[in-house]
C-alpha cells in the first residue's frame, strides 16, 4: 500500500491524456485523507523563468533540473499516484504558495 500524500509531496503520477510525470501535491493535509481527487501541480523540464514556477531537481529526488508550473495545477484522482520521489523544504513550499498566488492573481 502506498503512503497517504502530503501537502508539498513530489508523485510521479499517470497523468491522463499525458504520460507519468512528477506532481506536486497542493491540497491542504486536513482533508487529503477524505479527498479522492487532489489538486497537484505538474512538474516540467520546460523553464521558463517565470514567476508561477518552482525550481526542482536533484536536492528534491527528481533525475534532473525542472520545475512545478502553478499556470497547470489540475485535479488528479490520487490512485493515479504511483511513487512517492521526494517533498519540498519549508522555504520551497512557501516558494509555491507564491507562485499558486501569482497564478491566480490572489
């Protein structure tokens, strides 16, 4: 049995209408227990150096530099999670807050 994702969680996930790729998991802790569908961003080697993205690679278990892009977060049924790879630091975490935020225009 996997382990229960966590809010800043990396996944590789099979993505429908894509292909595996890693996920950031977004949705707050107090309710991915009792969600079936999660919200998650998806992590790209496409860099744009923009602001609604969050620099990953190595240090976070991911094979090489990328990053989660916030202008994609999407709904992802979590038995489409297939490995756990890695979680983002407290510094990080905030990092993707402010680009969601950027996203959003919130």
């Amino acid at each position: 049995m996997l382990p229960q994702p966590e809010r800043g969680d990396i996944w590789f996930a099979d993505v429908p209408g894509d292909k595996r790729r890693p996920v950031v998991v977004l949705t707050r802790n107090s309710v991915l227990a009792r969600l079936t569908t999660i919200l998650v961003a998806p992590v790209t080697t496409r860099v744009r150096d923009i602001p609604t993205e969050v620099p990953l690679g190595p240090a976070q278990g991911l094979p090489r530099p990328c990053v989660a892009n916030f202008d994609n977060i999407l709904p992802l049924p979590k038995v489409l999670l297939v490995q756990h790879v890695g979680r983002l630091s407290t510094s990080e975490l905030q990092g993707a807050c402010q680009a969601a935020r950027f996203a959003i225009q919130c």
